[in-house]
C-alpha cells in the first residue's frame, strides 16, 4: 500500500543519564513521504534521526522499519543511508571512489560498481566528475556527491541531517530543489533534520514541530502556519500580530474591526473569546476606502523584495510585511488598513473553556 506506514515509532524514551531527551514520542512515516523535524536547538530532532539511524538505542519503546522491529539491530541491518551536515566524504578518493564506497563494501562486481556510480553523479548533475578529488570541487557540489553516495545505495529509508546548513542562500535553494526532485522522482521514504523554517516547507510532505523532546504540532506546511495550535507554534512559525478578540461563529471582531471569517480557517470552532493572530503579510495599506480603518505608519524599512512597516492603530503597534510594489511612502501621513481573512488564525485565551 502506497500510503502504509513505513518508519514507526511507538512509545520511544531516550534518556542520557538522568535527563529525558525524548520522552514517550509515537512518530509515523508513511512510504514514499519526506518528513521533516523542525524545532530549536535542543528540541530533540536529531536524536530522534539517529535513533531511527541505529546511531542512539532507545531508553525505552520501538523502532520499526518496513513492519521489521529494527530496535536493536545495527546502522548496517537497517538498509538505510544519511546525508549528513558535514558532507563526510573521504578527502585521499575521488569523488567517484566516495559514491562507490558503500557498493564496495557491498562486494559488488567493479563494472557495476562503475555503471551505479556513473548514473549517480548523473543524476546530481555531476556528470564527468568522477576523477576530480574534495577538494577540487565547491561545498555545493561536495553536497551533491553526498546526496549521490546515499542513493547509489538505494536505501529503504534516506535521512537528512541538517545539510544544508554550510552552504550559502542560493545554494540551499538550489540543493532543496534537488533533494525533492530526487526524493519524489525516486519515492525514497525520507526523515529530514532542520532547524530552518523556509528549508522545512520547501521540501516536505509533512512538518512536525518539536520543542523539549515533545511533537508540539504536525500536519503539512499551510496547515502549521494557518492554522497553529498554541502560542508557540504560532511564533515559531512566523511573525504574527496578536489581540485579543471575539468570534460569533460567523464574524471576527478585532477591536471594533469586523471582518467575516474564512469558513476552513474556523471549522468546529465555537462562538466565543479568543487571542486573534494576524500574519504580518495579511494586513494591507491603502490611502483609503470602503472597510478600512485609519492607522498611523511609525516606521518602515526597505528589504529588497519588500517592505517591513510598522503602524499604530487601536493603541497597538502592528507589523507588516508589503510587497514593495505596494507600499508608497506617502502612506505615511494618512494610511488605513484592511486585513485579510486568509492570515487570520484564532487560539483559545485564558478565559475559553
């Protein structure tokens, strides 16, 4: 079945002395999916990899791969490959040595070793590089040499430990696009480290949002930004202007701004008080007109691909993050706003039952 579970852990415990580092965690991954961790340093992310690894044995609990119960086995019996942070290749081989290292040590004749190395450099677009040594060629394609050497030895499961994180902005970009590629194209079932927000959504099927050792959240990446269960995930996934707020089933109001809310946004959500959260990119300036309300622009910065403003309305200071080809300096001397319902979430306050 295409959408069977194919990583499972059940009830996992990892302790390091008297500390718990991951305490009682169920994690699911189905066949052919990425899915990311995603939290702070010291969440717990990486442990949880290299418990699925074979790296770290649990405290406690059961790791389970393909149906088989791995909890004890080794790295070598669990047929999986780890793309790491630090590349990890071996400077004194070439680069088609490094790809054709595991198949080697798998015993498999030269000629097919050569044929599967080949193909791989191929795929990561390293075609004709083979000879070349670490050291000859960038930390974008040293990256790229890792990524082939994982899946020259088409493992059940890859795993992805943050790596992306030495390589520069367009580079991640790039990379990014390539792993999914690859990851889709060849339906690798896939757990994916990283404490990058924009990296997390780029290249997942499903996010999930760690903090103390403990899932605070999982779903899809529109999921966890439109729709955050706590304050935490709320921060954690972006800026979000907060107020406190009344919802009648129907309608938003927002300190006297009314505003109909968006049916999936609200769904079983009951009629009450709530701490409203706004997306800094779903408020809206213009100089004036139907629905909008006066605010006051107190400062503004130039970003490049946008503007960064903040306003003063209702007594609150707001922020908001414009499109360059919609904000024009003059607002600043008499702006109103709207919002959208689209950035528009609501988390039960101190006084919802």
């Amino acid at each position: 079945m295409e959408n069977e579970n194919f990583v499972v852990l059940k009830n996992v415990c990892k302790r390091f002395g008297d500390k718990t580092v991951i305490g009682n965690l169920d994690l699911e991954i189905k066949k052919g999916s990425l899915v990311t961790l995603l939290g702070p340093s010291g969440c717990g992310k990486t442990t949880v990899l290299r418990l699925v690894a074979g790296l770290e044995k649990p405290s406690s609990g059961q790791i389970f791969i393909d149906g088989e119960d791995v909890t004890n086995t080794s790295i070598q019996q669990r047929d999986i490959c780890m793309v790491f942070q630090s590349y990890a290749l071996f400077p004194h081989m070439s680069l088609a040595d490094n790809v054709g290292y595991g198949l080697k040590m798998l015993g498999l004749e030269k000629a097919e070793i050569k044929q599967r190395v080949n193909e791989a450099l191929k795929l990561v677009d390293l075609e004709g590089f083979g000879e070349r040594y670490v050291d000859q060629i960038s930390g974008g394609q040293q990256q790229r040499v890792a990524l082939a050497r994982a899946l020259v030895l088409k493992p059940k499961v890859l795993l992805f430990d943050e790596p992306l994180s030495n390589l520069d902005a367009n580079l991640r970009r790039n990379m990014r696009e390539t792993i999914r590629e690859l990851q889709q194209r060849f339906n690798i079932t896939s757990l994916y480290v990283t404490h990058d927000q924009a990296e997390a959504f780029a290249v997942s099927d499903t996010v999930i949002v760690m903090k103390d050792g403990d899932i605070m959240q999982q779903g899809t990446p529109t999921e966890l930004y439109q729709h955050p269960a706590s304050m935490f995930m709320a921060n954690f996934m972006g800026e979000a202007n907060m107020f406190t707020g009344h919802f009648d089933g129907e309608t938003i109001d927002i300190h006297g701004y009314r505003l109909k809310a968006k049916q999936e946004n609200v769904a079983n959500i009951a009629a009450g008080e709530y701490e409203i959260g706004v997306r800094p990119e779903a408020i809206l300036l213009a100089e004036e007109g139907e629905a909008c309300q006066q605010c006051k622009v107190s400062s503004f910065a130039y970003m490049g691909s946008m503007y960064e403003v903040v306003v003063e309305w209702q007594g609150h200071e707001l922020l908001l993050q414009l499109n360059s080809s919609q904000f024009d300096a003059s607002y600043a001397d008499h702006a109103y706003l709207t919002i959208n319902p689209n950035g528009v979430f609501l988390l039960p306050n101190a006084n919802h039952a």
